[in-house]
C-alpha cells in the first residue's frame, strides 16, 4: 500500500468515524458489507485508483461479516482519538493503528522514472480491516507530524454529532461535512436573521 497522501488518508478515517449511528441519529452509515464496499470503492476513486486506495477497495469486495464488525470497532477506536487530540496520545494510538502494516519501505514510482515512494506492505492474508486501520493509522500520524493535533476537531454545527481532521491548508475548517453541515448552519442563522429582522421591523410598526 503506498501511503505518500496523509491529506486523502486523514480523509479516509474523517469520512470513517462519521458513518457511525450517532453522527446519523441512530442510522448506521455502514450496517452491511454493501455499504463498506462501496465506501471503499468511493475513496479508491476520490484518490485517482492508486496503490493504498486499489487494495482498500479489493479487500471490501473479498471482505466477510467479522471484517464489518471489525471495521465497526476500528471506528470506534479513530473517533476516539479524534476526540481526544492530546499529541502523546494521538502518535500511540495512530502507531497501534499502523500494525497490521509489515514496516515501511519504499518502492518505484510509477509514475515518475528515477522516484520512489513511501509504501506499509500488509501482512499476509490482510483483511479490509487492517487496511482502513493503516490508512487511518498514517491519516492521523501524518497530519499530527504536519499540521499539529489542533486539527482534530468536533462538528462546529450545533446539531452535529460529527468529527472530522483538518487538512486544509489555512487550517480553517468548521465542519465535518461541509456540504450538509455547513449548509444547514448557514440556513438556520440566515432564517434566524429574518425572523429577527421581521420581529424588530413588527415592533416598530
């Protein structure tokens, strides 16, 4: 698995903890193997079909119902560390997290001539499991060594049950999904401005 991309593996376990039945008010995001596989198929696609995502993605489609309670409790264990950003903490239990892996090495790169890139061999006989455990093992190592555990955060939505690693670059980010929370946030404080406005605007009258 070649692990060069801390920003789409960090993406990798913030899309992970936030499949979990509390982000959706009881509705499990991932309840069958169906919905792993396509989870990781989405991400192997998001990420142009490289090495870490490819093998990600064949492991879903050979995974077995141990593997998705196996992922369950993966998430579990990611959303707790996202939870609780101390740096000691963080590298321990994102080094845990990279076990499956047998070492680091590196290995041609195919797509420039001469390089080479970083890459966590898994051990013989890996599941889906081990994978999503190294992807988010080296998400979260790699952006507490580039970024610092301030990107660790909750949902800034009020409603929001969510967590999510930040890996942009201004360093900015609000929301786990910005697309839905963002959105819903910037509705509600716009009805609320209305409401505001037309109770002052009543009053006067």
């Amino acid at each position: 698995m070649a692990l060069d991309d801390y920003s789409w593996a960090a993406g990798v376990a913030t899309d992970l903890v936030n499949t979990a039945p509390e982000v959706w008010r009881g509705d499990d995001r991932l309840p069958d193997q169906a919905a792993l596989i396509a989870f990781a198929d989405l991400h192997c696609a998001r990420s142009g079909g490289d090495d870490a995502p490819g093998a990600l993605s064949e492991l879903a489609h050979r995974g077995r119902t141990a593997d998705l309670h196996a992922v369950h409790a993966l998430r579990t264990t990611v959303r707790d560390l996202v939870d609780h950003p101390e740096r000691d903490r963080l590298v321990s239990g994102a080094t845990a997290l990279t076990a499956p892996a047998r070492g680091a090495t590196l290995i041609p790169d195919p797509v420039h001539e001469a390089r080479t890139r970083w890459a966590a061999p898994l051990h013989d006989g890996a599941t889906v499991a081990d994978a999503l455990s190294v992807v988010c093992g080296i998400g979260v190592l790699g952006v507490v060594h580039a970024l610092g555990e301030r990107r660790f955060r909750p949902c800034g939505a009020p409603a929001c049950r969510g967590a999510f690693i930040d890996t942009t670059r201004p360093g900015r980010r609000r929301y786990c999904m910005p697309g839905l929370c963002g959105n819903r946030t910037n509705v509600a404080n716009h009805r609320s401005r209305r409401a505001e406005t037309g109770h002052g605007r009543n009053r006067a009258e």
